[in-house]
C-alpha cells in the first residue's frame, strides 16, 4: 500500500530500542502528521522504508512558526547509511515540493517540483555564494513552487558533508530564503511568508540497507527582524529520528459465532516494538483503495500487537495505516553543534499494512 492509495496529509543511533524508548518516555506527545507545530521543526516521513530501497520515496517537511525570526538558511544533513544520486543530468525531475504560506491575499499553498539544475549556473552568483560557499556543489536542486500568479524558486545546493560537516551526516543540503518582513524591493521575500517547506524527493534517494534508528538534522539560521541580516547565534537545531524499517502487518478473519469480522497486526519499528501507537483502519466493500473509508483508530498493545472486531454483513477489504510521530523539546539522541542548541526531536513514523479480504459466507438458498 503506498502513501497515495490512501490519505493521511553519519549519526546513527546504537540501539533502536534507545530510541523508541525516547519516543514513549512523559517529555514527548504523540502527534499525527500534518497537525499545527508550535515550534520549528523537521519532520521526516519515510513513505518507503524497506532496507536497501533505491528510490526511496521520503518527504522532508520544514515547519517556520511565524511567531518567531523567519528562517534564513537552512542546511538538511542526510544520515550516514543512505545513498544519494548526484549525477541526475540537468532538467530531470527527481521529486515534487510544496509550501505553505501567508501573502496579501490571504493563505496560499504553493505547489511544484524538484528539478536537477547544472551547478556551473551559480558558481559565480553572488547569492548563491553567500548562501552556501564559492566551492563547487555537487548538484542543485531546484524548488519550482507556485500558487495562482505567487510564485518562488528556491535552489538547494547538494553536497557530499566533509570536515565538521561529516559528524553531522553523509550529504547536506543547503537553502537560503528571502526575509519576510522585509520589501522586495529592498532585498526581501515576495509579498509571502513561508510557514513550512515540504520537499519529496521520489527519485535518487536510497534507504541505508542495515536495521537501526537514523537521525536526520536540520540547522535553523534565522533572519534579524525587520533587516535583510542573518543572526548566525541564533542558529538552532531541529532534529527527525527514522527507525528503518517501519513494518505494520494485518490479517482478518471472519467469525462465524458473532458474525463479525476479526482484523489484528503487528507493528514493528527496526526490529522493535512500541505500545500505545495510533493505527487506522480502513475498509470497503469494494476492494478498490480509492473507495477505502477510515473506520475507526487502536492502539498497539503489548509488542506493538492490534486488533479491531466489528459486526459483518458482507464481504469487505481492509488496510490499516500508521502516520504518527513522537515529538518533543527534549534532545535524547545527542549534545548540539548549534549555537542555539536543539530545540527539537521527533520520532517518525509513516507505514502502511498489506491489504486484506475477509469474506463473508454466502447463504446456500433452501430448496
């Protein structure tokens, strides 16, 4: 089951137990994906997480409250263990891109995609060089998002992490961003302010191929308010740990003494298991999945195990979903780089069960 059959919206930690510790532990909530952060934020969703997986669709969402100083520059670094294509030739589209934002006109989501640009491009662009350094970059990616007659292209310098860099991730992708609150004419953003950018790169993205929890990070260099200056001593970090692979099972049956249907599963998160997870379950009579409705939401028990029993009255198909992350203030997974420190970690988790027919059994007519 993939993300759209259904709706919804090098540091590598030692032991994934650790980590789904940390997500069960009283300083985090449970949240789902998409609902309303209070803080910044990086959420990494791993629609494909089987070990190994080239082309590996993951969603990278970057969330600016507009209560605080609008983001500057933002710099992604990518856990050690993934691979990452960066030799896609210029003009391939490698993923799509969204964003939220507030304009004159009111709210906007704008949408686009990701497209590969020739790094020779910028290699002299005065921009470009204050953004993300005068060395060669590896590849650009460019974020084409529009909305009605608002538009903004944003590139995101891809790099292999080296030096300092290296301890942070295996690749670091570089993006500055217009100031909000500043007039375009004097250097600022278009008449917008970004709320949150969601990069999906569906191409040249490989899972790591060993079991664990990876911890992807974001460093958050904000704007001065009111100026076109970046304030480096504000520079936080926002961190997503992925365990890999997230596996969520479903078998049903249906029982003949109650005339119900008896669905139940697994759900295993690197090798692991975490109770008081939520899981949705979807169903219809027809086993087309763009005809799925949810039906209800359980939560994991004792070694992630779920169940669900409702009344049957004819054959119906199931599938059941996880899109719930774990987040808090508290950093677990490690002391910050950050001059700001960490602000805040997640535990993600995105999955989808096989798909299931429980049949009800047909009356034999008398004669």
């Amino acid at each position: 089951m993939t993300r759209s059959r259904l709706p919804f919206a090098v540091a590598l930690v030692a032991a994934a137990a650790l980590v789904l510790a940390a997500a069960a532990a009283p300083s985090r909530t449970a949240r789902h994906l998409g609902q309303q952060a209070t803080n910044q934020e990086l959420v990494v969703v791993p629609f494909v997480s089987r070990l190994g997986q080239a082309n590996a669709d993951t969603g990278v969402a970057l969330i600016f409250p507009t209560t605080q100083a609008g983001p500057q520059k933002v710099v992604v670094f990518v856990p050690g263990g993934y691979g990452l294509d960066l030799a896609a030739p210029a003009g391939t589209t490698i993923g799509t891109a969204g964003a939220s934002a507030t304009t004159s006109a009111g709210p906007a989501t704008l949408r686009g995609n990701i497209v590969v640009d020739s790094p020779t491009r910028y290699a002299a662009d005065p921009a470009s060089i204050a953004c993300a350094g005068a060395e060669p970059h590896s590849t650009v990616w460019l974020l084409q998002l529009a909305a009605g007659a608002t538009s903004l292209t944003v590139p995101v310098f891809v790099d292999v992490a080296t030096g300092a860099d290296g301890g942070l991730g295996v690749f670091k992708l570089q993006m500055c961003l217009p100031a909000p609150d500043v007039p375009q004419a004097a250097g600022g953003a278009p008449p917008l302010r970004l709320g949150n950018v969601f990069i999906e790169p569906t191409k040249g993205l490989t899972n790591p191929p060993s079991l664990g929890a990876y911890v992807w990070r974001a460093l958050i260099t904000p704007y001065t308010p009111g100026t076109t200056t970046p304030n480096p001593a504000g520079t936080t970090e926002v961190r997503s740990i992925i365990p890999l692979p997230q596996v969520l099972t479903l078998k049903g049956r249906y029982e003949k003494s109650t005339k119900s249907f008896v669905l139940s599963g697994v759900l295993s998160l690197a090798g692991d298991t975490l109770a008081g997870v939520d899981v949705a379950i979807y169903g219809s009579t027809k086993s087309a999945v763009s005809t799925f409705k949810r039906l209800t939401a359980v939560k994991t028990k004792t070694k992630g195990v779920y169940s669900h029993r409702r009344k049957a009255a004819k054959t119906m198909y199931f599938g059941s979903l996880v899109d719930e992350y774990f987040t808090g203030a508290r950093c677990d997974s490690g002391p910050s780089t950050a001059p700001a420190g960490c602000v805040q970690e997640n535990v993600s988790i995105e999955t989808f069960s096989n798909l299931v027919a429980v049949k009800v059994p047909v009356k034999k007519k008398k004669k």
